[in-house]
C-alpha cells in the first residue's frame, strides 16, 4: 500500500539559498538534457523508406536514452565541477524528468494519449527535486535530514503512520514556502481489489455540471460553495491591476507574488470542496456511477467556419472560451480521482459510465427529447415526466451502469444525415 504526505518545511535562510541555487542547476541540466534530445529527433526521425540515401551519410550518433543520459552525468561533473554540490540522486532525476516528458510526446501514456511538445523550463518554471532514496531515519523528531542540504525543520502536522517506511522525498517550492512529499509504503498490505456488486439500492448516479457542481440521481444537487467564487473575484481584480503595471518593475513583482498566493489558495479550497463533496456522496452509497467524461476533448475550441468565398464567418468561439474557462475551473477530472481515491480508501467502487446521449434521453419512457445547453428543464411529451435536465441525466446515467436499459435509442450518424435531408 501506497501514500504520501506533504509537510512544510522550514529551512534557515543558508538552506533556502543551497535549495534555490540546486533548483536553478537542475532546470539548466533538465534543459540540456531536453535539447539534446530534441537535437537527435530532429536529425534522424526520418523512417527508413522515405530516408534520401543519395546523399554522404554522417556519423550516426546514438539516440541518447535515459540510461546513456544518466550516465554523461559523470563527464558533467568534471566539466562542471559546482554540479558535485548536487546530490548525485536529484541530478539523475533530471534525466528520468527529461524521459518521462519526452516519452509521453512520442509514445504517449498508458492509455496512449499523446502529451504535446516538452518545453524548455523557464526560471520559476522548475519548482521542484527529488530525493529517489531516503529511509525512515533521515525523518526524526520535527525535522528531515536531506543529505548536501542538511537537517531540516519541518512542521509534523500528523504523524507518518505506523508500519509505513518512507521512500522518496520531493522538495517543492511553492508561493508561500517550501514543501516536502514524503512518498510511504506498507509491504505488509497488499492492495485490495474491491468487488462490490451495484445494486438499485447501493449506488448512486451523478451529473457534473457547470451551473451546479453535481446533480444526484436521488434528486440532491451539490453547489459550487461561494467562498470559491469570492476569491475567484478577486483574483481577476487583482490580475487586471497587473496589467496595468511596468513590465520589470517592483510593483509588478511583489503584485505577482500576491496573484500567486491566491492562486495557491484557490486551488487549497478546491482540493477541500471536492474532498468534502466526495465524502457527502460516499456516505450514501458504495458504488457511484459517473460519467465517462472526456475533459480535453470537451475543452476544444471551436471549428472553424468558412461560407462559400472562403470568408470566415462567426463560429461562437468567444462563447467556448468562456466555458472552457468554466470547465477548467470546475476541476472535474480532479475531483473524479480524489472520489476514486476516497472510494478506495474504504473499500466502494467508482464506475465509469459512457455518457453519451443521457442528457438527449428521457430517464423513464428512453425516448429521445432534445434540447439546447440553455434549456434546464426536462418535460417528456411521451411520459409527461417534468424534472430538472441534471437530475434525469443523472438517474438515466445509474440506469445505464446497472445495465437496465442498454437499449437507449442512439441515433447513427447515417440516421440523422437521412433526417437532415428529409426536413
Ligand atoms: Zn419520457
């Protein structure tokens, strides 16, 4: 069994100053890394087949990998002899950085989603190192001992739970301090695979929206909380009072710095709501159904559109920022991994459900009844069923993942071309 822990640190002004200087050293070696990469793919990408072989064929340099990276280390060391100050562990974390990036751009994650184009770091934009070996007696009493760094204080807010031997340590600098994630691990549990069978009775269907966080299939709604939207307020006061102010200048740093405390704030209070409205929802049921939702797709923007002379006309763009903008801010993805998280943790399941024609769709008769984003209510003409539009999605998505009714009517791309045509 797995978990983490983030505590604050507490570092004297000496130990800033060495964790400051490391976080600069890294970003340099994570850039160089980076580009020397990037300078591979860049000259020998061509497939073989379509590879020109007419011209004079250059040494071929082997393609630098995580290994042969790690291992160029030693030769930056004798170049560059102030590297030897960085504990030799948080300089070939680097390079696994480098991997990690790099292989989500090609290869594309376990699900086979493709990152975009790994970027250079810019100053402020390397935030963190990693220890990849501490034990259990680098942590005593209220401090951390970071070997080249020293002994750390530390704020032990809660105890590291018994039986649990702590693993790696990431150093972060956040806007308001530094931090320390002390990954734990407890051989002795195993990972238990819940198996929990999702009756009427035990679960409990929900519809993420905009206007309200969650509609519930028992009719309950969960609502965004105002506090939320109070700093949210502020902050776009406080970004526009940027704007306003030289580039380079004081005021515009120490008003930066302020922009990037609430930011940090914002973001603590989400974290909290989503914790708190996953466990409102987890004491009611053990199995919850949620929507299988593509964020990022769902976040595009919008296509193009051009009349017959090749004008581009209106396309509702400046509408889908603003929701794009609502969508990111809800955090969906988010708060579906910690529900997940929490489900886990006490042994309840989260189950994905295809979403796909539940809001169209009416929750008693199945038939289907379409409606625009803008209309909030769903009155059925076949059933005479008049509820909230949420709230039918939401009881239809439960209907679907208890595998009642797989018998939604979809309509087919061909079927609704044939309609088009027709009307
Ligand atoms: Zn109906």
């Amino acid at each position: 069994m797995n978990i983490s822990h983030q505590y604050k640190l507490l570092p004297t002004q000496a130990q800033k100053a060495i964790m400051n200087r490391w976080l600069d050293m890294c970003r340099a070696e994570y850039n160089y890394l980076l580009a020397e990469r990037f300078d591979w793919w860049e000259k020998n990408r061509n497939d073989v087949n379509s590879c020109p072989l007419i011209c004079h064929l250059p040494e071929l340099k082997d393609n630098p990998n995580y290994y042969s990276q790690k291992r160029a280390l030693v030769t930056l060391k004798q170049e560059r002899p102030w590297y030897k100050d960085v504990h030799s562990q948080v300089l070939q974390d680097c390079a696994k950085r480098v991997k990690l990036a790099f292989d989500r751009f090609i290869k594309g994650d376990c699900n086979g989603n493709r990152s975009g184009k790994p970027r250079f770091k810019a100053l402020n934009r390397y935030r963190s190192f990693t220890y990849t070996q501490i034990t259990g007696g680098d942590i005593t009493g209220n401090a951390i001992n970071l070997s080249k760094v020293g002994k750390v204080k530390l704020i032990l807010h809660r105890p590291i739970p018994d039986g649990f031997i702590a693993k790696t340590a990431i150093i972060s600098k956040k806007s308001d301090g530094w931090y320390v994630t002390i990954s734990l691990a407890d051989e002795s549990v195993p990972d238990i695979k819940i198996d929990v069978t999702p009756t009427k009775e035990n679960s409990v269907a929900l519809d993420l929206g905009l206007e309200k966080f969650a509609a519930l299939s028992t009719g309950k709604f969960i609502d965004i909380p105002q506090y939320f939207r109070c700093s949210e307020d502020k902050c776009a006061l406080l970004q526009q009072k940027v704007s306003t102010r030289k580039k380079g200048s004081r005021a515009k740093k120490l008003l930066n710095r302020k922009v990037g405390k609430l930011h940090q704030k914002i973001a603590r209070q989400r974290k909290q709501f989503h914790f708190e409205a996953a466990g409102k929802i987890l004491t009611n049921a053990d199995v919850v159904f949620v929507e299988n939702l593509k964020v990022r797709n769902m976040s595009k923007r919008a296509k193009p559109k051009q009349d017959e002379t090749g004008k581009f006309l209106h396309n509702g763009q400046a509408a889908k920022s603003g929701l794009n903008k609502s969508i990111a801010d809800a955090g969906w993805a988010s708060f579906l991994d910690i529900l997940s998280f929490k489900a886990e943790k006490a042994g309840q399941k989260v189950v994905k459900v295809d979403p796909y024609g539940t809001s169209q769709h009416c929750s008693t008769c199945l038939n289907k009844v379409p409606k625009d984003l803008s209309e909030r209510w769903h009155s059925c003409p076949s059933c005479s069923l008049s509820i909230d539009r949420d709230t039918n999605s939401a009881i239809l998505i439960k209907k679907l993942g208890l595998d009642v009714s797989l018998s939604i009517k979809r309509s087919t791309r061909k079927g609704r071309e044939a309609h088009a045509v027709l009307s």
